[in-house]
C-alpha cells in the first residue's frame, strides 16, 4: 500500500531533496544536486518564484520508506495573465512500481481539479529557467547541473497512466574542433560593420552587474513567441544576479551592443560542473567547493546556457559575432566539447544557428500532458 505525505518540516524537506540519492545510488550518469541549494530553491522566504507561484510537496511511502516524491505547481502568471490553465508538476521521482507514480500523479490531478485548471503537464519547474522534461533516450550520457536524470522506466509510466507527448526537446553536442572560424570571421566583421554593432566581452564579474537587468529584459523579449514562456519578473532578476551571475566565468558572457550601448544579444556559457557536483555528493563542505572551483577554472566541457537576440535582430547573422568571440575564448582556454542545454524540437532557427558544428543529438526528453476535465 501507497500513502501519500505533504512535506512541511525541515526534516521532511531534507528527507525529500536526498530521496534521488538513493534511487540513482551507482549510477555513473545522475548528477546530484547540492543539497543546501535544493533546499534554497523550494524555501519560499528565498526563492522569488513563489511570489508568482504556489507549490506543495509530497512523498510517497511505502512499508515505512520513501518511494517517491513531486512537487505540484501553479503558475499564477501563466493562469491568470496568459489564461494557460495548466497545473505543473516536476522534481517527479519514483521507485519502478505503477502504484507509486499513479499515487504521486493522483495528487497532482486533484490539486489542478481544485484549481479548476485545465491540464497537467510535466516535469517541468516553477519557471522557464527551471528544468524540465523527462529523459526518453541518452540514458548512457551524463547529466548536467541543469537538467533532470531518469530512469528508463518513467515514460512507460506516464505512457500507463494516459499522458501524452506535449513537448519534445533535443540535446546536442558537438567537439570544438568543428569550429571552423572561416565560417563566422567574415560574417562577424560585415555583421558589425553593416548595422553599426560592437562585441562586449568581460573580464569580472563587477563589469556584468550593471548590465545583468537589461539582459534579463532581452531574454524576456527574444523568448517571449516560444509555447510555455513565462517572463522572468523584477524580484526574480534581482535573485538569480545575486545567485548566479558570480558563479559564472565573466569571459563566457558575451553581449552584442548596438552604437547608443543597447544590447541587442547576449550568450551565456557555463562550464561543466557534472564531475565535479559527483565529487561534492551533494555537498559544498569540506571538499566539494574545491570540486566546483576546479571545475570552473579546468574544465575543458563547457555548457551553452542561454543565447538572446533582440526579435529586430534575428535572422540577420548576429550569432557570427557571439560565434567569433567564444572561438577566441575556447582556443584559448582549450575546450574540448561543446554541450547544449534542451531546445524544443520545433524550434528550427535554433537548428540552423548551430548546422555548421555538425551536432550529435545524444539526448531526448519530453514533457507529458494529461486533461484534467
């Protein structure tokens, strides 16, 4: 027998961020989470999504252990200014037994039936800087610090319990060494020549700071036409410059700047933090801070986290001058691989930009939808 538990104290929280430590113990993929920041991430005194946003926490138990876990959310925003009557669910993990998943779905689907909302559909986060989707195929490839990890058995579950497909997203990666710089050089000078533009690159994180707003206002923009986008808000901005943006490698951003300074695109890069969060086991202290910080200055994988154009700006060849500066970088610094966050399977502009590196599509995953009526 299944029972379901709404996590609520400290130590149902922590019970619930270290379930994945067991069920994907020895696995040489999964990547773990540090574990005070998943705690950070779900406390709503820190985390700014919950302003725009409600989330309840569940567990599910079986014979005395913890054999599963979700969180159910509502996007305010989404519901009530796009009238997109979806209710989320993400952090969805659970042991390969039907009843544990169909149990954890079960209080999702009551939670949005009491909302009145439409659908469900999942995993997916509190945001569109959230993870999402769950892995269908690459099981033998790591995780990265921005993506989920899955058994193989979780689509057969949502398959059982009368999901469909809603989304498809591909990874791709592809080796440096298919960077051939005669492709862009030229492009990236007529480029800048033709509509008056400047590359902006930085050498600290101080320089970014006064920029990081205007940035998020160009994400906002440029994303803004993508199915699912939910706009980042001032509170969030505010919060992810504070968490993020130092944790960055200054010279992996990369903004384009018209003549007046307005930037018109912006890319962030992260280096690959995979090996090293394996190393930490969830944790910062003692070791694993030394882990991250190695892997900041030495990795030679890097993660393409975000690439913004200006809606004005697109289709008219402004990557050629990301493309030239982050050649220059990775020369430099001696990248090997080059790995691509999870972009929708219909989103060809983002397949032409990259056609030219020759990717390999090593990763897919989905979300899945299922009425509420």
């Amino acid at each position: 027998m299944v029972t379901i538990k709404e996590v609520s104290s400290k130590q149902d929280f922590k019970a619930f961020v270290k379930f994945p430590f067991s069920l994907y113990k020895g696995n040489p993929y999964w990547v773990p989470p540090i574990i005070n920041d998943e705690l950070e991430t779900f406390d709503k005194t820190k985390n700014p999504a919950f302003k725009s946003a409600e989330a309840r926490f569940f567990l599910a138990i079986q014979n005395g252990k913890i054999v599963g876990r979700v969180v159910a959310i509502v996007n305010w925003i989404e519901v009530n200014e796009q009238q997109l009557k979806k209710m989320r669910f993400g952090w969805f993990d659970f042991i390969d037994d039907f009843e544990v998943s169909k149990a954890l779905l079960g209080q999702v689907s009551e939670i949005g039936k009491e909302h009145q909302l439409d659908y469900m559909e999942g995993p997916v986060g509190f945001s569109n800087l959230d993870k999402v989707g769950v892995l269908i195929d690459g099981f033998d490839h790591i995780g990265t610090m921005i993506t989920w990890y899955n058994h193989p058995y979780y689509q057969s579950h949502f398959e059982k319990h009368g999901f469909v497909k809603e989304k498809e997203y591909l990874e791709n990666k592809f080796l440096f060494s298919n960077a051939d710089p005669k492709i862009f050089t030229k492009a990236n000078m007529l480029i800048k020549k033709r509509y008056g533009l400047r590359e902006m690159n930085f050498t600290g994180s101080g320089e970014i700071m006064p920029w990081v707003d205007k940035m998020f206002d160009l994400f906002n923009e440029s994303y803004a036409k993508l199915s699912s986008f939910v706009k980042i808000t001032e509170v969030q901005k505010a919060y992810f410059k504070k968490k993020y943006i130092s944790f960055i490698n200054p010279e992996y951003i990369k903004f384009v700047v018209d003549k007046d300074d307005g930037i018109v695109a912006f890319a962030i890069v992260m280096p690959s933090f995979s090996k090293a969060l394996q190393k930490a086991k969830g944790k910062l202290f003692p070791f694993g801070v030394f882990h991250l910080l190695n892997a900041k200055k030495h990795s030679k994988d890097v993660i393409f986290y975000l690439i913004g154009i200006h809606p004005e700006y697109q289709n008219k060849g402004v990557t050629a001058i990301i493309f030239n500066e982050y050649y220059n970088t990775f020369k430099e610094k001696g990248i090997v691989n080059c790995i691509r966050t999870p972009e929708l399977e219909d989103n060809v502009a983002i397949r032409q930009m990259w056609k030219h590196f020759d990717p390999v599509t090593h990763k897919r995953r989905r979300t899945y939808r299922k009425e509420l009526k």
